[in-house]
C-alpha cells in the first residue's frame, strides 16, 4: 500500500458515516450511512434494508460517490467506486452493533437485512490544517486578496 492509500483508509475508518449517493430517475440522491471499513479487503460495507429505493438503484452494479466528512478536523474524502447489494447473514452478523439494530431491529439474519458493498476506484483527499490554522490562511487571505492555496487535496487511485 502507498502512503496516499494507507492515508485514505485510515480517514474513512476514522471518519466512519459516509452520504452514500445514489443515480435515481429524478438526480442524484444522498442519504447519510454508517460505513465499514475493511481495510485489508479494500472493501467499503453498510448495512440496510434490502428492499429500499438505494438498493434498487444499486442492484446492477451502479457507480456511486461516498462522502466523508469532519468539519471540526477539516478532513474530507470522496469516493467513487462501484457498488452491489449483498445477501450474506454471516457478514451482516459480523458487522451487526447497537446503530444497525436501531435502524433494523428484525436482526442481521432477517431476510429483510442486506448489504451494500462498495469496490472503492478513486479518491480525493483533503486533508487540511486544524481550525486554528485555517483562521489564519483566510484572515491572511481577506487581508491579501490572495485565496489561500489548497495544497492538501490528494488524488488516490485505489
């Protein structure tokens, strides 16, 4: 793994809620989801119910953008990759905690519960200085006139 990849996978995994976006027939849609990260397969999960209108639009294998963000860090990722909806009890058992129970309280084995998987292929990476740091780049920016260089964007190819 590169540093860039390394970087991207350790963000994501501390990031943790992704806006999951979808191709619908009216636009795009995004809806907040809770992300597992498995970094070692280079797999993104979520758990959801398997009949909902993501799944739908997810069912052939659609291309889909995932966003993290943390406003308080100013770290941010977005992701495109590919994803499919999954029936596996086992990896739902496995990734089930307090947050899925809430959202699918019928359990991880219900035939009501699925998976999306996303196969992540690109990402861009903005990983800024702390809020402190960024008070001075835009104070110095009003004062010069200058915007302040983005020189913390990072493209990974995954």
């Amino acid at each position: 793994m590169t540093d860039d990849t390394t970087k991207f996978w350790d963000m994501i995994d501390d990031l943790r809620v992704a806006m999951l976006t979808t191709e619908t027939a009216n636009g795009l849609e995004s809806r907040p989801m809770s992300a597992y990260v498995d970094k070692d397969a280079g797999d993104i999960w979520f758990i959801t119910k398997i009949d909902s209108n993501k799944t739908e639009e997810i069912k052939d294998d659609a291309k889909v953008n995932l966003a993290f963000a943390n406003s308080s860090s100013n770290k941010y990722v977005s992701v495109t990759g590919t994803a499919r909806v999954v029936r596996d009890p086992a990896k739902q058992k496995e990734l089930w905690n307090p947050f899925a129970e809430a959202w699918l309280p019928e359990g991880p084995e219900a035939p009501t519960t699925g998976l999306i998987h996303v196969t992540p292929e690109h990402a861009t990476i903005w990983d800024s200085p702390g809020k402190l740091a960024m008070l001075v780049k835009v104070a110095k920016a009003n004062l010069t006139q200058t915007p302040p260089k983005d020189d913390k964007v990072t493209h990974v190819t995954l």
